[in-house]
C-alpha cells in the first residue's frame, strides 16, 4: 500500500517539541533548574546522578541553542558557569509543573529518600 499525504502527516508542533525535549535528560535539567534553585554543572550532575560529563554538556547546550537556557559564563580561574531559564523556558514552568503532578497522580512510582529530598512539596507547584 503507497503511503498518502494524509497517512504521514504529522503534528509539526508536538514532533518539533519531541525534537527539543526528546533527550534523556532534558526534561529533568529544566525541572531542576526551574524548581530546586540549581544552576551549576557540577551542582546538576551531581542532582542526576548517573549522567556523564560529556552527556550533560550536550544536554545544556542543546536546550540553549534551542532557546530554553541561557549561559553565563563568569570568565574566572576555576571556571564559573551557570544556567538560568530563558523566557521561553521559563513559559515552559507550568507545563513542567503539570507533568509532574500527573505524574505523581497517575504514575506508580517509588520515590526513595534522596529523590524526595530534592524535590519541592508537591503544593508549592
């Protein structure tokens, strides 16, 4: 059976977000940032645990390159970098906001000790 025009068509917005948001650690790089008043690369690894240096490298670049971060680099010795919501990350606060009470309403997850401390009370979302 040939493929129609009807039969691929596919919803650019939700495909476009799928792009941005598709990575493994992005979703929780904006989460952080947004609710738990985490800026720094090293103070974001070590938030996310298992992720690589070069993995969260990539991660914050590409949410910067797509206009959810911006960068600000204090050109000192150690280098100083921190990551802050743009406007268009944050406009996204609430979206993220609302996914993680879903989530906590229709997922069954077990949170363990260290997760639940890093994670703000779900009223104050």
């Amino acid at each position: 059976m040939r493929k129609t025009e009807t039969m691929v068509r596919r919803c650019k917005t939700m495909s476009t977000l799928q792009k941005i948001l598709g990575g493994k650690w992005k979703l929780e790089i904006l989460y952080y940032i947004a609710f738990s008043d985490i800026h720094r690369f090293g103070q974001l690894r070590r938030q996310l645990g298992e992720i690589t240096e070069s993995s969260l490298t990539k991660q914050l670049r590409e949410l910067e390159a797509d206009g959810f971060l911006t960068r600000h680099d204090f050109h000192e010795v150690p280098p100083r970098v921190e990551y802050h919501l743009s406007g268009l990350g944050k406009s996204f606060i609430d979206v993220l906001a609302y996914m993680k009470q879903w989530g906590e309403q229709n997922l069954n997850t077990e949170i363990t000790a260290t997760d639940a401390t890093a994670l703000p009370p779900t009223n104050s979302i």
